[in-house]
C-alpha cells in the first residue's frame, strides 16, 4: 500500500508541461502495447513499489529493456536513503520515485538521457502525449467499488456515488491503445492488469491526482531545424507541392514560415518546370 495521506509536492527539477512543444516531439512506437514487457509488483518485491514499478515498466517498453530483480533491489536500495525516504509496506512518493527515475536512469544510459514532465491528468495535453504513443505515471485513490468496476468487465464504467477516495492509494500508468484509454497495473496477476477507463473526465478527476509525469527521451524531441526539414520531406512525399490543391494545402497545414517558403519556392520550380 502506498502513502495514501500524501499531499502533492513537486521539485524544482520538474518540467512543466507549457514548456512543451508537441510539434517538436517525434511519435512514440515503442510501448508496452507494441512489446508487453510487464512485471508484477507483488512478486518482485512487496505491495509498497508500485511507484517505483510503474516508471520501470514504461521504460523497460520505450527502450525495450528487461530490468533483472537485482536491478530493481539496487533502485529499491537506493530509495531507502532518500529523504523522505522509501519505507517497506507504506511506500514512497510520487515525484520522489519520479526524481529518481531520471536521476538513475540518465546515470547509466548517457546516449539514451529522459526528461520528465508534470502534466496535468486528464488534460488536452495528457490525452495529446497519450495518442503520440507516451505513456503517463499518476496516482489513484480508491475503494472497493472501484475494484469491483474493474473486476466486472476490465472496465470502470459505473458511476462515481460522491467520491470513491479510501485508504487505498497506488500509482500506475495510463496509454491510449486503438483510441482507448487504458490503465496498466503492477499487479500482473490481478482481474486485470490492463482496463480501460469509459467514465466522463469529471467522474475520474474524483479519484485519480490531478498531476502525472511523462517521461520523454531526448532523442525523441526534434530542434525547429529538425521539424522543419522533417516536414519539407513529408510534403514532397505527398506531392504538396505540385498537386493541384497545394495552394490550399500549404497555407491550410500547420507549417512554420520557414516551411511554407520552401514550398512556395519549390511549387513556382515545378511550374516552370512544366
């Protein structure tokens, strides 16, 4: 059971999410529904990890990577010397599990460095990053009724009566898959690990924290230069510049000037090309 009486707190390291460019951060087709690398807390460890497991999980599908038991218990170690500290069958927090996620990482992967990012949950920027394939650690609170919901058809679906907040708190991560939005719980062994969330935005703002974490790699966020060169290929690709609409396609699509010159230059070549 995690610290179900913590309060949000951030550190000064974190990223806010109105820094974030989404035009300059490359789509994400490694995940846990592309390579189902999963682990269950349970056995790993104890029920006390699950925020240190649910950033291992989504590492482990970004970069496809196994991590060992010994692995996790040097990170759990380290946790332990922490301040607050983390503390068998009680837990740890979220933005501490968060910090050392991208401290240890980055340590040990120097060509394959992440930033993390505070994303307000169930934002249009949270549901943004999640159809660019990312993957977003959050936090939940919740009863029994919301066990049963799951336990029923791998779905919450019932209705929110007044609020659902218990003693039970657990961090897990949140995917799109196919346009829905699912879940993925530690608990391999559990009714489901996998389910999706079918409530409106408000019912589930009454149970789940209202900040999450993004973890991006570095590799995958793109300078202008880079989005713009990226975006010039594309449109040669789609004939942009030479199709009979091209005047409408390229004021219409979301081009930076820069761009939108390139094309007008290369469109007046190819008519005077013939």
């Amino acid at each position: 059971m995690t610290y179900f009486w913590t309060v949000e707190k951030y550190n000064k390291q974190d990223y806010f999410a109105w820094e974030l460019n989404l035009n300059l951060i490359k789509n994400q087709t490694n995940n846990f529904f592309k390579n189902k690398i999963a682990y269950n807390q349970a056995l790993l460890w104890n029920n006390s990890i699950c925020t240190i497991i649910a950033w291992i999980w989504i590492l482990s599908n970004y970069f496809d990577k196994v991590y060992t038991k010994e692995e996790i218990f040097k990170i759990v170690d380290i946790a332990r010397t922490e301040t607050p500290p983390f503390v068998d069958w009680k837990g740890w927090r979220l933005y501490k599990a968060v910090d050392l996620n991208r401290q240890t990482w980055n340590k040990q992967n120097p060509d394959n460095q992440i930033i993390t990012y505070k994303v307000d949950t169930f934002s249009d920027l949270f549901y943004d990053l999640l159809k660019k394939g990312y993957h977003l650690q959050t936090w939940f609170s919740v009863d029994r009724q919301y066990r049963q919901d799951k336990k029923d058809d791998c779905s919450i679906n019932w209705s929110v009566k007044g609020s659902w907040l218990w003693s039970i708190g657990h961090s897990v991560y949140i995917g799109i898959d196919n346009n829905k939005t699912y879940v993925i719980d530690s608990y391999k062994w559990a009714w489901c690990n996998k389910y999706s969330l079918d409530l409106p935005k408000k019912e589930l703002q009454k149970f789940f924290f209202s900040s999450s974490y993004a973890f991006i790699p570095k590799n995958m966020m793109m300078t202008q230069l880079e989005k713009d060169i990226s975006s010039v290929e594309q449109a040669i690709k789609l004939w942009i510049t030479n199709n009979q609409q091209n005047l409408i396609d390229i004021k219409k699509w979301n081009y930076t000037q820069d761009v939108k010159t390139i094309l007008f230059v290369m469109r007046s070549y190819d008519l005077l090309k013939g």
